[in-house]
C-alpha cells in the first residue's frame, strides 16, 4: 500500500474519532502539528513519511486522557500502522517518536530522538505556544475544572514525569511549568525561527493579563 493511501486512512480515522472534542487536543491541533512537521521537513530534512504519520499518531492514547499510562500510544500507533498495510520498520519508527514526543516536566530531559523525532516533537510543541497555544491551555484546563489564576498558588518546575502527570496547577501556572520553557527546547532551526514570536506574544499576553488582574488593588475605590 502506499504511503499517501496510509496517510489518508490515518487523517480519516482522527478526524472522525476527535469530533467535538475539547481539550485542544482536537483534529484541528493535529493537522495542525501534521502540516507544521511537514513544513519543518521540507526545510531540514529527514523521512517525510515517518514525520507524517508520526505527527498524526503523536497524540493517540496520550497519557494525560489514558490514565498516565506513559507508552501505550507507541503500541497502540504502531498496531494501527500494521493493520494498515505500514511496513514493520516504519511502524517502530513511528512507535518510538510518538512514545518520546510528549513533555514529561520543567527539570526532565528530552530523550534522545531522532531527527524525525525531533521535527515531530519541534511541530508539536509549536502548537503549545503563540496565541492558539494560549487558547489551548485555557481550553484544557477549563475541562479539568482548573481556575484561570490562584494568586497564592507558585508554579513548581516538575523534577519526575509522574509529579508533572498529576499536577492540578490553575492555568497561569502552566505557562511557567511548560509553555514558556519550550523556546529553549525546540531542536531544529526552522522551529527556533519559528518559535521566536509566539514566545513573545506569549509573555506580551502575561504582562496584559497581570495588569488587568491587579486593576482592582490599583483602583480601590
């Protein structure tokens, strides 16, 4: 079969499966991550076709709607690869990268990956970051019931992945134990160009946030 038969079968299959979903984890963020991979490859390299399916599969089963389990979307990517038509080689490429994509916590080394990996990793984390990042964040954490702001509530950066795994931090937090530290994870050179603004927009938006938050105590009537 070929790969752009593959393909298609996998972007069917998301997109009926992720219908109305909420979190920001929808098939919007995946073609999102998809079409950003597929950029990033054009411009740095490495197995087009591994990077697309990767990018396609990198959130199935993720560990934060599976219970934690931290590798069942590797095994779970690389079964539906096989009942697809993938050759085996392919399907462990892919396995490997969706089990590594994920951030595991502030103070937790990325493991080494492969470029693939790396594109597939700098596509994904392009998409926690910058306005629709922002949007995202807010999006899960209103579906964990999580407050916008605890003002007496610190941020923690995370030593192990099962402290950041069970963290219920309000969402201003987030930013602090993850979305602000991704700048300086990106690998690839396209990613880092990339990542740059929305970095900044990310902090301009913080500093708003503070400023609209603290009117009150500014303005005591």
């Amino acid at each position: 079969m070929k790969y752009s038969d593959i393909i298609n079968k996998i972007k069917t299959k998301l997109q009926i499966e992720l219908e109305n979903e909420a979190t920001g984890h929808d098939w919007f963020h995946i073609n999102r991550v998809y079409e950003n991979a597929c950029f990033i490859q054009s411009k740095e390299g490495g197995n087009r076709n591994v990077i697309a399916l990767a990018s396609l599969l990198h959130d199935i089963s993720d560990h934060k709607f599976n219970g934690g389990k931290l590798n069942e979307g590797g095994k779970i990517a690389f079964q539906l690869l096989i009942e697809n038509g993938c050759d085996e080689k392919t399907a462990l490429h892919v396995k490997e990268i969706v089990d590594s994509v994920s951030f595991k916590g502030a103070n937790v080394q990325d493991e080494v990956i492969s470029l693939e990996g790396q594109i597939v990793q700098d596509a994904d984390r392009l998409d926690a970051i910058g306005a629709i990042g922002i949007a995202r964040a807010f999006a899960f954490g209103g579906n964990r019931n999580r407050p916008i702001y605890e003002p007496s509530s610190a941020p923690t950066l995370h030593s192990t992945f099962e402290e950041y795994s069970v963290s219920k931090s309000h969402t201003i937090n987030h930013f602090y134990e993850k979305l602000l530290l991704l700048k300086d994870r990106l690998h690839t050179k396209t990613a880092i160009e990339i990542g740059k603004e929305r970095h900044q927009f990310m902090e301009f938006f913080l500093k708003q946030f503070y400023n609209e938050w603290n009117l009150n105590t500014i303005n005591k009537c």
